[in-house]
C-alpha cells in the first residue's frame, strides 16, 4: 500500500507557489460528513460561499463555481464566449499564459501570442501599451478577445491589470477582456467590477487555501450576453444553468460537497482577517524574502519592481548552477519543496512561495532551509538573507492578534 505521509519528524515544509499548505480548520471543515446535494441544509451552503466569493473577487456578478482545477476554468471561459476561428488576442508573461494559448489552440481558436521577445518577456509584466497598439491596428474588430494572466505563477509577476482594461478603452476596442487570476486571488488585490474584466478565471489551491479541485468564472453582463451567440461546444462547462440554479444555491450537476465545507471555511478565515489585511501581509512577507535573495547576491526573477508579485519569488541561481540540484539539495536535508523553474526558465531558477496561511516565522523558517541549501549546494552567498529579512519583519507594523473573547 501507498504510504501518504512519510515525514518522519515535524511538519513537511510545503513552500511551492501552489497547491498551497491547507490549515488545519480547513481540513477539518472537509471532514464533516457528506450531506444531500439536493436537501435544504446544502442550499444554505450554496448560498452562502456564493455570496462570500463575491467579496473575494470584489464583484456583483454571479460567481460560477467547478469542481474543476484552474485548466477547466481557463477552457470554461474561452468556450462560453467565443465560437470556432475567433481570433484572440494574448500576451506571454510565463508559463501558464503559454498553457492558455496551447489550449485556446487545441479548441480551435486563432490565438495571436505578443510580448517581450526571449526570457524578457518572462521577467516583466503585460505591457498595456502593446495591445493598445494592437488592438488599434485591428480596424475590422476580428480580435474577440484579449487573454492576460494577473499573477504569473512561474516568473513571480503580477500585471496592472486596470492598464490593460484602460488600453483596450483607449482603442475603443469591443474585445472582451479575460483574465486569470489562478494565483493571485485573496493573496494579491484583484478587482473584476472596477477594472473592468469580463470574465475572471481563478482556482482553489492557491491563496484560497483549499486542495485542488475547485475553479471559478467571473462573467461579466456583456460576457454571458457573448455567450449567447457563443459557438464553440460546451455543455459541462455552460454558464447558463448553473447560474440559474445557484440563485436558491444548488447546482445543475453533483458538486464537490466538501470542498465547499472548505471554501465556506476558507472565507471565514480570509474575510475574518480582512481583505486589506491579507494583502498586507502578503506584501510584507514578499518584501522580505526579496530582501533575502538581494543579501544572498542572487537575482529576483522578476526583473520590474512596479510588478513584484505577493505570492511568490523567483530566485535566479547564477549561470552554470542547476536550480533543480539546489532544490533536490533542500528537499533531501531540510524536507522543503520549492517551486521548479518552468518552461524556458528550467533549471535557471527555483521558486519560493509565501501566500495562503503563510506568516513571518513560516517565511524565516523557509528562507533558512533556503540559505543552508544554497551553501550545501555550493551556491556562492554573499550575506546572510535571513538576518536581512529577519531585520525587517521586526520592524513592520502589525495588526494586533485577535483573541476571541
């Protein structure tokens, strides 16, 4: 038999960028016993997380939820508005924007692929005036849509997306604008009715704190309008039905019961601590870590301050040092897994992640495991970025620990 946990002593230090540890309330939320998908209790479920993910993506629009991972919601979003040989319009910042644009191909789709030529494109945020340029050269109006990916899981950047939404307006452009926000939800400001998006997709595993397993889209008026001339074939993932039904909380299909304990669990944490208070926090630990890499003498992924991410560094290792063999190096001695180096960026960096429950000693003790690796690996550092970050948590303001009463 399969043996699932084999830690031999302490908690396995999971700082991947996703999926993200779990708390334990949350865990404990999913054990609760399965109840009739149909029956009055689960509609005041349904209800209820329908309503609290709203204030998650900051929107009155309907939240259409899937047990699906982010993948199905990228193919939910492209198929309830879009018809076969639409040209879309999208813009590479990493690994996962490539993903979407294979898939955009795979549904046959006519994806138009811009950005910064080479790893460039990979160090930097979407560059709002390139689709405005675009997009004002397609007098006919063929492109439907622009597709762009808020937080770039693999590099460690996140994109203004409110630019994007004002270079699509300055166009005077009618494509509808797309956005995955997979990573970035309840760990970086995201907000789908002010900045314009018309559909967000978005997932479980990241700063939600769930397993896998859950995927959202956020429709906007003009994009469920879309959907109705939408030709491309869908019927799992349509809109149309699951919208109807969640108005008394249940879904056209059998859901993921407990998983919904979770994120029902999930938003009493994030909306207990305070939207605001979230994002903080994950910028004041991603500061640090930056710091950190800085005193390690290493380079930040991300190569444009304007667009750090919260979520997530990328660490750059000096040419001829395998990324990989420091992150074998970690995981072997200090039982830490750390994010791979995706696409072109395999082997040249690793990845550090600090959303979900994360807090300051969760970061120390991460970076630690980090700098002991490093110099087990025979990675050259040039000071110590544990003192470094170390110096700056204590120094931060908190909001004071709430005790209940």
């Amino acid at each position: 038999m399969l043996k699932l946990d084999f830690h031999p002593a302490g908690r396995h230090f999971l700082q991947i960028p996703g999926p993200s540890p779990v708390p334990d309330r949350i865990l404990r939320a999913m054990s609760y016993p399965t109840i009739d998908h149909r029956g009055p209790e689960f509609g005041a479920l349904g209800l209820k997380v329908l309503s609290g993910i709203q204030k998650i993506f900051k929107t009155t629009q309907p939240v259409v939820i899937y047990p699906a991972s982010g993948t199905g919601a990228w193919e939910a979003a492209l198929t309830n508005t879009l018809s076969p040989g639409d040209h879309v319009l999208m813009y590479e910042t990493g690994h996962f924007a490539t993903l979407w644009k294979k898939m955009a191909e795979a549904l046959g789709l006519k994806p138009e692929f811009i950005g910064l030529p080479g790893i460039e494109g990979w160090r930097r945020g979407v560059q709002a005036d390139m689709i405005e340029a675009r997009l004002r050269e397609d007098k006919n109006h063929a492109i439907k849509a622009v597709c762009v990916v808020h937080n770039e899981t693999s590099t460690g950047v996140t994109s203004n997306i409110a630019a994007v939404r004002k270079a699509i307006d300055a166009a005077g452009h009618p494509a509808l604008l797309m956005v995955d926000t997979i990573s970035g939800l309840a760990a970086a400001d995201y907000r789908h009715d002010e900045w314009g998006v018309d559909v967000t997709v978005s997932g479980s595993q990241k700063g939600l704190m769930l397993p896998p397993g859950i995927s959202f889209n956020v429709p906007s008026k003009k994009a469920i309008a879309a959907g109705k001339s939408a030709k491309l074939p869908r019927a799992f993932w349509d809109w149309t039905d699951i919208i109807e039904m969640n108005k008394s909380g249940y879904w056209p299909y059998t859901p993921n019961t407990n998983l919904l304990y979770g994120l029902h669990e999930a938003l009493d944490m994030i909306l207990g601590e305070g939207l605001d208070n979230v994002f903080a926090r994950h910028n004041r630990l991603a500061a640090a870590c930056r710091l950190a890499v800085n005193a390690w003498g290493l380079e930040v992924q991300c190569a444009d301050p304007a667009v750090y991410s919260p979520v997530l560094t990328g660490v750059m290792t000096p040419e001829g040092i395998d990324a990989d063999a420091v992150r074998k190096t970690i995981y072997e001695r200090f039982d830490m897994s750390l994010g791979t180096g995706l696409g072109k960026m395999k082997g040249r960096m690793f990845r550090i992640g600090h959303l979900g429950e994360a807090n300051d000693l969760t970061l120390m003790a991460t970076l630690a495991g980090c700098e002991m690796g490093l110099k087990l690996a025979g990675v050259p550092v040039a000071a110590s970025g544990v003192a470094a970050a170390m110096d700056y948590l204590a120094h931060q303001k908190v909001p004071p620990l709430k005790i209940a009463a």
